[in-house]
C-alpha cells in the first residue's frame, strides 16, 4: 500500500521549470525601447514590480558612463514584453572613492523634488572642495544646490530631468551657482529615487516642431504663382552669369596663347648677343698685360745706365 501512494504522489507532482516562459524586458521610451534582460515566470503577473539594474554603458555604448547605474521596475506585459518605467538611479562605489580625499570637505544633501508632470523624486546631490570649510560655508553651497535642483525640475518633465542629470547638466549649473558663494571642485549627483510616477501626461518638446510643419504648407495659391515666379527669375540670371563667365574663361584661353607664342619669337635674339660680349672681353685683358710688362723693363735699362754713369768719373 505504501508503494502504490509513492507512485501516485510522484505522477502529481510536475517539473516547474516547464511551465515557466521567457518574457523580454524593454526599457521606457525615453530610452528607445532597448531590451534591458529576460526574465522566466510561469505567470505574469509575478513580473509586476520587479526590479532591474543595468549600466548606462549598455544603453547608449558610451564608455566613459560606465560608473553609472539604472533601475527599471516592471509596470504592465503585453504578450511575452514586459514594459518599465524609470525608478532611480546610482554611481558605483569606486567612481565615488575617487573623488574623495583627506584634507578636503564633502558636502552632501537629500532633497524631495516635484517636476511638471507630477512626480516626485528624491535627489541626493554632493560637493567636494579642495579645503577644510566652515559650517556656515557648507550651509551656503547646500541652499545653492537645493535652489538650482528644484528649479530646473520644476521647469522639466520627469524624462527631461532625468537626462539632464545623466548628462551631466545638472551639476554643471549647481558649480556655476556654487562658485560665486565658495570655489567648488567637483559636483555629482550619485544618487536619485523615484517616490511616485507621474500623474499627468505632457509631452516632450521635440514633438513640438513635427506640428508646425503642416502650418507653413498650407499657403494660399496666389503666394505659390509668386513664388515659382521668383525662382523661374533666379534661374534665368543664373544661366546668364554662367555663360558670361565661359566666354571670359575662352578670351583668357587664347590670350595666354597668344602671349606664349610672343614669348618663343624673343627668346632667340637674345642668346645671339650673349658671345659677342664675351669676346670683347677676352680682348681687353692682354692688351694692359703686355704694356705693364714694357713700363717695368724699361725702368730697369734706366736704372743700370744711371749707375753706369756715375762709376767711371771716379776712375780718372
């Protein structure tokens, strides 16, 4: 009997692994629809706010944002995607130690945050400086960088905000408003947190420019004569301008070749009087050798006839 009652307990029991599917994992459209992991159920609805982490560097290739984490949570599934929203994001422990050192402050602040559409996020921002600061200092750069946070999310939706602080822009303005109160070195925001989704549905400015397109075509039928008009003038004066200057490229064409050919006619003559001035040359030269030569001989005869001269007196 306890044989039989193993045997009928075994053939219940089913392989769960089976009956699990695979479901991709999409990012929100902010960030293209990329698909983020697959995940395995054997139901649905279990994938509803599940957590996923994934680098920056995986979503958009960049290397240099590799320090960078994003969590997506599972909202809704549609056949075998599973759609997200964005939830936070972080900065690995490394990037952050890095930036820390002895001898210098670190300023840190937590702020709740509510953007134009409606959600509210929780921003913690930091600061370092190249010196020890005073209480009171830091005080002044914490109420600068709430002052520029709640700002720029008060102005942006959730998805504009968010790429803003990925990018880098966020911390770039805090430095300017920081660096008129005290010099700051550096300034990150390592981590935010999203508290609740946003309740009102505003889109996003590019869309924006696709909707004044079809104003500009809409154009009353007199105004388009006129303006095919205009372009038929412009196209007239441009063959004009062409042809003037092809006839003046064809005079320039045969000027060049005509004074080529003036020049070749020269050229001879001038080599013909080259040697005749050589020859004069050469002439010259003798002619004042020879007459210095008879000058000094005929010094030296009249100097030996002179001690000649004076000699024979003095025999006598």
């Amino acid at each position: 009997m306890a044989k039989a009652r193993s045997r009928t307990a075994a053939r219940k029991i089913k392989d769960r692994w089976r009956a699990k599917n695979w479901y991709n994992v999409l990012a929100p459209p902010s960030f293209d629809n990329v698909t983020i992991a697959d995940t395995l159920t054997d139901n649905p609805d279990n994938l509803i706010n599940r957590v996923t982490g994934v680098s920056l560097q995986d979503l958009t290739n960049d290397f240099r944002k590799s320090h960078i984490t994003i969590f997506f949570k599972v909202s809704k599934v549609e056949e075998t995607n599973a759609h997200t929203q964005f939830a936070g994001h972080s900065l690995t422990s490394d990037y952050l130690r890095r930036m820390i050192r002895r001898r210098r402050s670190k300023i840190e602040g937590v702020y709740d945050v509510k953007t134009r559409d409606g959600a509210i996020l929780r921003v913690k921002p930091f600061a370092t400086t190249d010196k020890r600061i005073q209480n009171s200092q830091r005080k002044v750069v914490r109420e600068a960088m709430k002052k520029t946070i709640t700002d720029s999310a008060n102005t942006n939706t959730l998805s504009e905000f968010v790429k803003d602080i990925l990018d880098g822009r966020v911390g770039s303005d805090i430095y300017k408003n920081c660096k008129k109160l005290y010099p700051v070195k550096r300034v990150e925001i390592y981590k935010t947190e999203v508290i609740s989704q946003p309740t009102i549905m505003i889109e996003d400015k590019k869309p924006k420019k696709k909707e004044e397109k079809p104003v500009e075509e809409k154009i009353e039928p007199e105004k388009k004569e006129e303006k095919t008009k205009k372009e038929e003038k412009r196209k007239k004066e441009e063959k004009k301008t062409e042809e003037i200057k092809e006839i003046k490229k064809k005079e320039d064409v045969k000027e060049k070749a005509a004074k080529k050919e003036e020049t070749k006619a020269v050229k001879p003559k001038k080599k013909e009087e080259k040697p005749a001035k050589k020859t004069v040359k050469k002439e010259k030269k003798p002619t004042a050798k020879k007459a210095t030569k008879k000058t000094t001989k005929a010094k030296a005869t009249t100097k030996k006839k002179t001690t000649t001269a004076k000699k024979k007196p003095a025999k006598k």
